[in-house]
C-alpha cells in the first residue's frame, strides 16, 4: 500500500470519535461572544490558579510567560531577530563587562503605578534572594543589578560572558511595589496579577474555564484587539482535537493526526495550520553513565538502527523531516553547516554498519541471535516516553524495531509527565526520548548536550543534560563562544560545536519538532502563515516571548 494511502490507527480513532460524537449532537455550542478567543494550549482535566511568572515548582496559567508578564526583549525565531519590548536600547560597557539598558518610557502595570527600571533591577535581585527562581541561572554570571536613573539599569558579569545578554533580554520582570512583600515567591500563587501584558485582568477563573481580559492600561495604544481570552479546560489530547474540529477553539497547539483530514477539509474556507520546523529538535537520550551507552560505537550503531524515514511517517505524519547528524533544527538555518552535517552517516539507517559497529564494541550476537556483554548479560533496555504523547509513544515504538533487528531486545515504557519528567532529571534511565533547549544562537542548543558544566550526579536533577555528557572540544568552543562578540567569529565557533556533535555523538537526534499550530479565521485574522511567516504561529512559544507578537496582532472579525 502506498504511503499515502495508508490510514495510521491514531488518525482512524480519532475520525471514528468525530463520527460518533457527531452521531450524538443535536446542536453546536453556541460561539463565544465576539471578541473572545479560545485557547487550547494545555491539557488538564482542571484548573488551578496560578500566575507566577517566576516559579518552577508548579506549572503556571498560559499565558504567564507571555500575555499577562513580559520580557525586556521578545526573540522572533522566525526571523532570528530581537524585538524591543520592556527595554528598547542595549549596549555593552566596560569591554563587554557591563550590560546597559534602556527601559521603555510611559508604561503602566496594569494597576496604574509606572514601570520604571527599578522592576527590573528588583525581578533580578529577587532572583538571587531565592535561587529556586533562577531558572534561567543568570546568577551563574552576574555579579550585580542596579538601577543607574528610572530608565537605565546596568547588568555587572563576574566575567565577560556575551550569551548572558539571551537570557536577561528573556526574563519576564514583576513589580516591585506587588511583590517586595511576598513572603515566598517560590510558592506564591499570584492569583491577581499586576503586570504590563496585554491580557491581565482574570474575568473567571472556574475548574473547567477560566478567561483573561485585556489589560485597560497597556502600553501599546489601541492593542490588544482581542477583548479576551477564554480557556476550557480539555482532559485529553483526542478532546482537545474534537474541540477544534468542532469550532470551540480559535487557537490551538496540538499534535493533529492527519490534519488535512480530521481538520482542514471539514471547513477549509477557515481552519488552517502551520507547522514550521521551529520547535526543539527530538532526541533519543542513552544514557552515558551506564554502560555500554558511555561508547560513542554503540550511541552511533543505535542511530543507525533507527529507520528515521518510517519514524517520522508512522509517528509524525510527514510533518516532519529526518534530523541530521548536527541535530540543529529550522530555527538555527543560518548557522547550519551542510557540509558537516553531510559528514555524519551515523543518522542514516544502515543495520549492516550498525550491526558492524556492535561486534567491534564487543557485544557479540549469541546462538539465540541476543546481544550480550563481556559477562553474558544480554542487552535488554526499556525506552521511557510520556503516556498520551501519542506521536513519541510511535516514534518509540519505531526506535525499539529496529533495536530488535541488531539483538538489542527494546521495549516502550511510558509514564504520565510528571513519573517521565522526574526520572529523566534524575538520569533514572537507560534510553528515554527528550527534548533540546533552545536559544537565539547554537550556543544553548550544544551547551545542555555537551557542556563539562551542565553535568549533575546521577539522583541529582538536572534541567537538562539528562543524557550526563561532557565534552572537553565542546568546553572549549563553547567557552570561546562566550566571550565573542562578533557575529563572524562566533558563526565559526558554531561550526566548531557542530563539528563535535557530529563527531562524538553524545545524544541521537531524531527529527526536528513542528511548531504546532492551528487556527480558524472565522472569528480572527492575522495569525501567522506560511505566506505571512511574521512570527512563529504557536501557542506554545512562550519563554522567549513569541506569543506577544501574535497576541498584539490578532484582530477580531
């Protein structure tokens, strides 16, 4: 059968659901008044009400990070250019020892007080008050924040470190006069925002529902255009798609099996999707404190094994592409070099050379066609994946075939995310999909994989670096890197870094994550598209403010 023609079993259960629930209706939902836009960007059976911007022991409301807080800067990775926001100037100071900036005038938090460069210098200090904050680890560079007039705060580094500029334009920054007196920031809820976003003001906040209106007082004149933002709380993946097809969603997020089908062609004239290769590549991690994944032989003969044309087919649709040996993603596009990625035929699906590669690292094939260590122990690993991340669990399902087919017996094991989450921090695994982290430059994409630095003891929790790599070659670019300020050099410094990774192939890139995205223009225009690509069209883009530029964008019909 050809690959066009054949149904994946995720897409016929969920055009079966929309059949039956169809079956059942008797009437449609009646629209949200106009002005309205509904949201589906988390899954959650219910709510609960938290707005802490700052937080990383609980998961706060969409859209936190970017709709009721902002940043000093937004990054469009789209166009891999910064936007001013909060701060509309910058400049390096003291040979590149202190950065200066410049807030933005006439901005009001949304209680009426005026934001002035004061917020900023206490959002940073704060961060340093309690650590638990920091996630971005800005106090692993900086030395002091401090407030020059109203306008103006200088960032002082222990040390000349340029990528520090990234992760300060990137942090949303809170009122000083409404959080001085939190006892706990780490725990506070917030449930009452003050903030300078566009949508501030929560309208209802119910376990099923809740809605953002838009801030009276925001900086930006005449925006935004949208009056609200409501969000209903959908338990499931296969709810959230039947909430979109069936037009109780605007905006949305989601993995869409067979989009074309379930969605497109049931109202074309309006439901519409882009699905840029923007988001996070997709790795396997082994992991390389247990042997034999602490051998670059077996990480590349694992690669090998993988049939990564099926893998993005059954799993992803064709949405997708093959990653390749550099892992780097459509966000780094003029940063890749294809000539050294043309030089890692460890991505390419090859049994026999990975078969090959397997003997040479001394685990033989017995009788029973089982690999086995030196001591006899057969090679026998379980892949760690998310429950109902139906397009990993596939993808893995791919990834343990083809480790049959070499003698390495493989098995699916999912958890629900907080169980998978938890294990992956803790290095508790053997092989495990993942994710990479992203920055405006390669720099944060190769450190988490590579970095000496980013290394925690196993039990320790790690942010990233689940797979516990360290590179001495990576060290050393990665450390050049940071204290280069010309484009130039650090463009041939991100060669370096590929170089690498290709090289030693320290984690297996699988393919680069969509962007997900889909929207109706029934009731909005002004999403982002392919042909109008001036932002990158997911809800799900947050930590670098991406959604601000959509938000401030859409308009009602």
């Amino acid at each position: 059968m050809s690959r066009r023609a054949r149904s994946h079993p995720a897409a016929c259960a969920v055009i079966l659901l929309l059949a039956s629930v169809a079956a059942g209706c008797t009437r449609e939902k009646p629209p949200p008044p106009r002005g309205v836009l509904v949201v589906s960007q988390e899954q959650q059976a219910s709510w609960i009400r938290n707005f802490n911007p700052l937080t990383t022991a609980t998961a706060a409301r969409w859209p936190t990070l970017a709709g009721i807080y902002e940043p000093l800067l937004v990054f469009n990775s789209v166009r891999a250019e910064y936007v001013p926001w909060l701060a509309t100037a910058h400049e390096w100071r003291e040979a590149n020892r202190v950065l200066r900036m410049t807030t933005r005038d006439s901005v009001l938090w949304s209680d009426g007080r005026p934001f002035t460069a004061r917020d900023v210098a206490f959002t940073f200090n704060l961060l340093q008050r309690f650590p638990a904050l920091d996630r971005r680890g800005v106090w692993g560079f900086l030395s002091d924040v401090r407030t020059v007039d109203d306008r103006t705060v200088d960032f002082r580094f222990q040390r000349v470190f340029i990528p520090g500029f990234d992760e300060i334009a990137a942090q949303q920054i809170v009122p000083e006069h409404h959080w001085k007196d939190v006892e706990d920031p780490v725990s506070y809820p917030n449930e009452n925002p003050v903030a300078t976003g566009p949508f501030t003001e929560v309208r209802v906040f119910r376990n099923q529902v809740y809605e953002l209106g838009r801030n009276p007082r925001y900086w930006q004149r005449g925006l935004p255009r949208v009056e609200a933002l409501r969000f209903p709380a959908y338990p499931s993946n296969d709810r959230a798609t039947l909430a979109l097809v069936y037009d109780e969603v605007d905006w949305a997020g989601n993995f869409v099996p067979a989009i074309e089908r379930v969605y497109v062609r049931r109202q074309p004239e309006n439901h519409r999707y882009w699905f840029p290769l923007t988001g996070s590549s997709i790795f396997l991690y082994a992991n390389t404190t247990r042997a034999p994944f602490d051998d670059v032989r077996v990480r590349q003969a694992v690669s090998m094994s993988i049939d990564r044309d099926l893998l993005v087919d059954v799993a992803l649709y064709r949405y997708s592409r093959p990653a390749d040996a550099t892992g780097l993603s459509d966000a780094y596009v003029a940063w890749h070099d294809s000539s050294i990625a043309a030089s890692g035929d460890w991505v390419r699906f090859d049994v026999a050379r990975a078969n090959a590669l397997l003997d040479e690292a001394g685990l033989r094939r017995g009788e029973d066609g089982r690999r086995r260590r030196a001591d006899g122990t057969p090679l026998r690993y379980e892949i760690l994946c998310v429950a109902g991340w139906s397009d990993w669990v596939r993808a893995a399902q791919v990834i343990a075939r083809g480790l049959e087919a070499v003698g390495v017996r493989a098995s699916v094991r999912t958890y629900d995310f907080s169980a998978w989450f938890q294990r992956v921090q803790a290095g508790d695994f053997d092989l495990s999909l993942g994710w990479s982290f992203e920055g405006p430059t390669p720099y944060t994409f190769y450190r988490w994989l590579m970095a000496s630095s980013t290394v925690k003891p196993l039990g320790e929790a790690s942010m990233g670096n689940w797979h516990r790599y360290g590179s001495p070659a990576a060290d050393q670019a990665l450390h050049a890197f940071e204290l280069e300020a010309d484009p130039a050099r650090q463009k041939r410094l991100a060669d370096e870094l590929q170089r690498t990774f290709v090289k030693e192939a320290p984690a297996i890139p699988l393919y680069p994550n969509p962007s997900w995205a889909e929207y109706s223009v029934a009731r909005f225009s002004g999403f982002p598209s392919q042909e109008n690509p001036y932002a990158d069209p997911s809800p799900n883009k947050l930590d670098r403010g991406d959604c601000l530029l959509v938000l401030t964008a859409l308009t009602p019909r």
